[in-house]
C-alpha cells in the first residue's frame, strides 16, 4: 500500500479529494525505518492526509474524534462502563478542566488542525 501511495504522490496521479487509501495507514512508521532510499514515506502520507482533509477528504470517525477531543479533552467517549472499570482498578475519575480544553480549542485554532472544517 505505502509503495502504491508514494509512486502515485511523485506522479501526482492523486486525487486527494477523493482518495481513501492514505487513511489505510496505521502510522507504525516501519516503512520510514526500512526505506533503503531514505526517504519518509510515514512524513509524506502525513502531508497528504493533511492536504486531504483541507480538501474535505477525512474518515467520519475522525471527524467525531477531532469534534469529541475539542469539546472534552478526550478523544474517547468517557462513559458510565469507563467510570465503572476506573474505579475497580482504583484509577482516579478522568477530568480536563476547563483552562485545558480553552488552551487545547486554542491551539486548534492556530494550527493546520483548525483548517479542516469538522462540522
């Protein structure tokens, strides 16, 4: 797959409004460490996607996660079973206070995060 997507990228034959196979990638970077070329396959499929969603090209459940982790702090939903399974482990109870989430909304507004429409 990261073969395919960096010779279709070097000969723009992409149309990332379109394209689905970039977000197949799990970001492992195992093709970055193995490129005898030297080239950053894991860098340049992280360009795309970038590229992509600016376009409106972005998976739904990405979409929900990037919308979930500027209203929360989180990019999980916290439900009753985590509370539940948290306190059986005796972990304390997740909290993001309202600084954090300001500060988090903030940076989202200056980065390339705050290009992608996400409503």
């Amino acid at each position: 797959m990261t073969r395919e997507v960096m010779e279709r990228a070097t000969e723009e034959a992409m149309l990332l409004r379109e394209e689905e196979s970039i977000w197949l990638c799990v970001m492992c970077n195992s093709c970055t460490e193995r490129c005898q070329l030297g080239v950053d396959p894991a860098f340049v499929i992280t360009l795309l996607r970038q590229a992509a969603a600016a376009m409106g090209n972005c998976p739904r459940h990405l979409v929900d996660e990037a919308k979930l982790f500027q209203a929360s702090g989180f990019s999980f939903p916290s439900t009753g079973m985590t509370k539940k399974l948290r306190k059986e482990l005796g972990l304390p109870e997740l909290c993001v206070s309202h600084k954090a989430i300001s500060e988090i909304q903030s940076i989202v507004k200056r980065t390339s995060m705050g290009r992608v429409d996400i409503e």
